[in-house]
C-alpha cells in the first residue's frame, strides 16, 4: 500500500493495521482478538439493536410470535473424532445456539463447502450424521447449498447450518438479564470435546479414549423453560471455553463472577490431559454443555429437571455472580485463593469446531 | 477400501461409488452432477416436504405468517471483481434466493470462514460492501460467525448468508405452480456475470470491461407482487445460468419450455467474450437476473412494472411454457431450426459465487 492509502484506511478500519495488518488464526479463536474484530469491526459497521445484544443469535419478531436465529459455520480439524463428527456437531451447535435464545429449534438450513477430492464415502457418512442428530433433535433441515472449491483452498468439508426457533411464552434470556445472586449451573463435565479433538489430531493416545461431549441439549432445556420462568442467562460455553463464556456474559451485564475450583467438575483424564499438554480446561471447549443462571432459590428446581435428563444427570452449581468486581470472573482455588480468569488473548486450539 | 466395505458402502450411498470415488468440481458446477448429489443423497436423506419443493428456500408457517428461508455459501475466486465482490454478492445472493420464494427480505446471518493471512483491509472493504448492500437492499444482519482456517486450507474468504423473509399475501411462488401458456420474463441482459468473474480471474481484457450485474431484486419484485397474484414462478438463473434454471422448473413442473433466440439479450462483448472462450450465455451465471412466469394476459402489465424499476429497464419475454416436451427445454434459433438445450454435465465455471 502506498502511504496515502494507508492513511484513508488507518482513518476508517476500526483494527489498528499497524498492530494487525493480517487475519490470525487467533482472530478465529474465541478469545480478545475475535471480540475486538466481532465489536469493532462487525458491530460497529452492522450496527442494530438485534446485533447489539450479543446473544448467541438474534430474536425477531415475526407476525405476533419471538423467533430466535442463528448461524455457525463448522470448520473442525479432523471431521471424524471420538463421540462425534463435523456432521452431528453442526447439528447439535446450532440448535444448541437456538436454545441459547430461549427457544425451541425448528428449522435447520445446511450449507457444504467441499473441498475437491472428498471422498464420496466421507460425504456419506457425515450426511448420514447430519440426519441423525438431527432426527434425535427433533428438527427438520429444510433448506441447503452445495459449493466445491479447488484441491488444497479448503479442507475436506466445512459447514454453515443457521437455525430458525419459536422462543418460549414467557421466556426471556439475555446475558443483560443476569442478576447479582444467581447462581450457575453446568449440566456435567468440562472439556472434554476440545480435548478429544486434539487428542485425535495430534495423534495422542491416553489411558481412556476421551470422547467429544457433542449433544443437543434442546430437550433437556426445554423441560427447564416450561418449568422456570425465571432462567436469566443460558450460555454454551464453546470456543473459548467456560472462561470465555463467562466473561463475556459478566461484561456484558457488568457483573463479578466467582467460581468455585472445587466444584467444578473435570475428569481425571481430561485433567491428566490438560496437564500434559499444557491447557488450562477453563478454556477447552465445550460442545454438549450449558450454563444456566438461575436465581438462588430456583436452582434445586432447575437442578433437579436438568439432572432427569439423559445429559444433565451430573449437573452441579459451579458459581455465583456477584455485584463486587463487575466485568471480572474470578476462581476460587481448593487451597482457599483467588485468581482472575481474565479472556484468552491468543489461540489456544484453532479449529475446534 | 477393503471388499466388505466397499459391499457396505455401496449398499447404502445413493451415489455409485464406483463412477464417483470422489467429489468432484462439477459437483458444485449447479449441473447434472450437483443434482444428482442433492437429489439422491440430501433430499432422500434429508427428506421432507418442505425439502421436496425445490424452491430456492423453504416456505415454513410460524404462527399465521408464512416464512421463507434460503442460505448459501459464496466462494467466489477473485474475491474482487469488476462490478461487486464477494461481500455485496453474498448481500444480493440471498436476497435474491427469499425473493424467489415470494417473500419480502427481512434479516440476514452472515458467516466468514477467513483463511489465515487475509489482508485486514480486504476483510474490512468485504465488511463495508456487505453494509452497503444490505442497506442498498433494506435487510438487516443480525446475526454471525467468525471462523478462521489455517493458511492454505481456505481461499481468502468463504461467506455464508443466510436469509429470512416474510411471504407477501396471497402470493405463491413455486416451480409445480408453472402454467401451459405462461410466458417467461427477465428483467435484461444475461451471462454478465460469469463473464465478469472469468474475465478477471483470467486476466483477459475485453474492448470494454465487462462487469457483473450483481443486485438486489426485492424493490422491482415487490412491486410485481404487490400488483399481481397470477405469478406463478420466480426463479435466479445463477450457477449454471438460464439453461439450469429452466430445466430444473420444465423438469419440476413437468411441462416443455421454449426460448426464442432472437429475444434472449446477450450485450456485444459478452457475446465476442463467449466466442473468443468458447462459452453459451445460457450457461453462465447471472447475478441480477430474475425469471419470471406469468399468464400471457398478465404479462404486459409485470412487464411494465419491471421496467419501472432500475434493474428491470431492459426487461422482456424471452419464451414460453408449453405443454408438449414436458420437462425439455427447446430454443428457436434466429435461422429457424430448434435444438435442446439441456442441462450441462461437467463444470463450465468454478466457483463463480
């Protein structure tokens, strides 16, 4: 670029090019880098009050009905890992997303990007994934697209699937709604997708095969909407993890979060995984989990209906949100101290989902 | 493959294994290969009534109104070409694809699939030509996803669009609606498009720059709607160009069309430009083109209104649908004699959206 380009671009672009003259892989990532690009440069140019309410889609107003939507592309490296593959995991991402608004996921929309060269056999299998996550959802895909792109510009298969719900009556989740006093439940184990990818990638082989948590978690939440009227926040803590979805939802409602080391629930492999390849599990993502924020003296009614479902049997209170300390996570550690659990900034594992 | 798996495999996937091992650019050429693949592998996975109308998009019912829903995904190489680029194309792709389904555009999603690298000020001059189409249009985004691939396992940037509209009263729009005795409209000259993206891709100069006709037809449609129910299909001949789309409604509808040569308008350097390349114009993609079927008495008065719109200035009858040779597409060549013109096999032009 010559200089007066560069000037009439620094004027306008909302990223700083002399700090980021490229994409990184980390603007990808979940983390500081994806927020600056998502608010400064999407936000920012996009702007509406929709947007503005940084859910994990858009509710909308259709006729006299609240219609929840949202979109995710799915470019996870390998696409067939242990628990699950890039087929069922665009599935389940998306109508998860869909719950995320308060709503029950309808209709599914499935693009493909393929790469040249996919075997047929490959494709098969993951349409054949699709279906199935699908079906045990209960959603119908309705709508798709198909583009090839050359040997070596993709990488096997990516997919976008964008849902369209109807949000509950009476069901109004927005990370603004967060209360001081609530409490956070999980629905079970952290980690565990993150790691099983990248156990898969990398070649790894642990004592026990870790398997990828990907679920749809409509049915369970739904059973907590018609029971709760109360649920302020619903989150799926994915790229980025559980750190990230907590940040962003305490600076969001310019909260404190405080977690508690001891209750949150890691396996022992996940653990031992983590240790060795030097990941923290607060920021692994997750792929078949919630954090739902209740307030206290809802939360054993919300326990209880989530821990009857088949993916919430080890659902457990995992934190609080509190008044001091907005904008800032913290975790309370089992011998007795507090640490910050600040955003990720760079790229902890690129390509998770 | 080992023999059991082949037997396995073949057993079950749609597509014969041993014809198509792999996917293949023609695939996603929007020819027979990409109907073959969506016809026997999605749509007999995937199969539901809404899939089985083969509109552009899905037609759902969410309370008492009616909802069209389309996605697709752009890859188009150069991202950058006379006339738009991939952000206003994604704009206008979709806008176009609601349209088709008789609905008035509303909201978008909008994903990015960012190979690692991208120049920040290409992403950002993609962001701001996605605003300035969907404001041009009056659709709002309210929803995304950032993903971004290693360098090397993508092209620049992929964009999913993903849209939702509200059907107009009284309108329905689908090819099985497709009449003996309709006449055929578009609204001006066809093949700009592939001609511009191929043009540049290649670096080839013509006399004059050929630019691609990308647009956003909802204004010119609405008022087409909005003044006559007896529409019965609209469809944009985008990938794979007239003679895809009209096959695909002669095929749906059961019913023959015929063209008539000497009213198909093709611009001079478009027509020198497919010689010179050794392309037809009925092949090409088109951006900013609208099919429209309606009732020969019907005709004058849309036509009227379609070129009171600024991209409708050129609009004209280019044929007819018949009820013999249902399901073929005949053109009436300027010297009098008649050939088919049917779907293509292999791939004219990768990529080209």
């Amino acid at each position: 670029m010559n200089k007066e380009k560069v000037l009439n671009f620094e004027l306008n672009c909302p990223i700083p090019i002399n700090q980021y003259e490229r994409v990184l892989l980390a603007h990808g990532g979940g983390g500081k880098l994806t927020n600056q690009l998502i608010e400064k440069m999407f936000f920012q140019t996009f702007d509406n009050e929709l947007l503005r309410k940084e859910h994990d889609g858009a509710v909308i107003n259709i006729g006299d009905k609240k219609i929840a939507f949202s979109t995710d592309s799915f470019v996870v490296n390998p696409i067939f890992f242990p628990g699950g593959d890039i087929g069922d995991l665009a599935v389940n991402g998306t109508v998860n997303d869909i719950v995320c608004c308060g709503a029950k996921p309808l209709y599914i929309s499935l693009a493909f990007i393929i790469e040249e060269g996919l075997l047929m056999e490959e494709l098969w299998r993951v349409v054949q994934s699709i279906n199935k996550a699908a079906e045990k959802a209960g959603v119908k895909i309705v709508t798709g697209d198909t583009k090839v792109v050359d040997k070596g510009k993709g990488d096997k298969i990516y997919i976008n699937t964008t849902g369209i719900g109807e949000v509950y009556p009476g069901v109004n989740i927005s990370p603004a709604n967060c209360m001081a006093g609530d409490v956070i439940i999980i629905n079970g184990k952290i980690a565990d997708h993150g790691i099983a990818i990248i156990s898969k990638r990398e070649g790894l082989a642990f004592e026990t095969e870790i398997k990828s948590d990907t679920a749809a978690l409509n049915k369970m939440m739904e059973d907590v909407y018609k029971n709760s009227k109360e649920v302020h926040v619903v989150r799926d803590p994915t790229r980025g993890g559980l750190a990230s979805s907590l940040n962003e939802i305490s600076k969001s409602a310019n909260l404190g979060i405080t977690l508690f080391e001891e209750d949150l629930p890691v396996s022992e492999d996940v653990k031992g995984a983590c240790e060795l390849l030097g990941f923290d599990p607060l920021y692994v993502a997750n792929e078949g989990k919630m954090l739902v924020f209740v307030p206290e003296n809802e939360a054993e009614k919300v326990l209880e209906i989530m821990k009857s479902n088949e993916y919430g049997k080890e659902s457990t209170i995992i934190g609080k949100v509190t008044k001091n300390d907005p904008g800032i996570v913290k975790l309370k550690t089992t011998i007795g101290s507090t640490r910050i659990v600040d955003m990720i900034s760079g790229e902890q594992l690129p390509r998770i989902c």
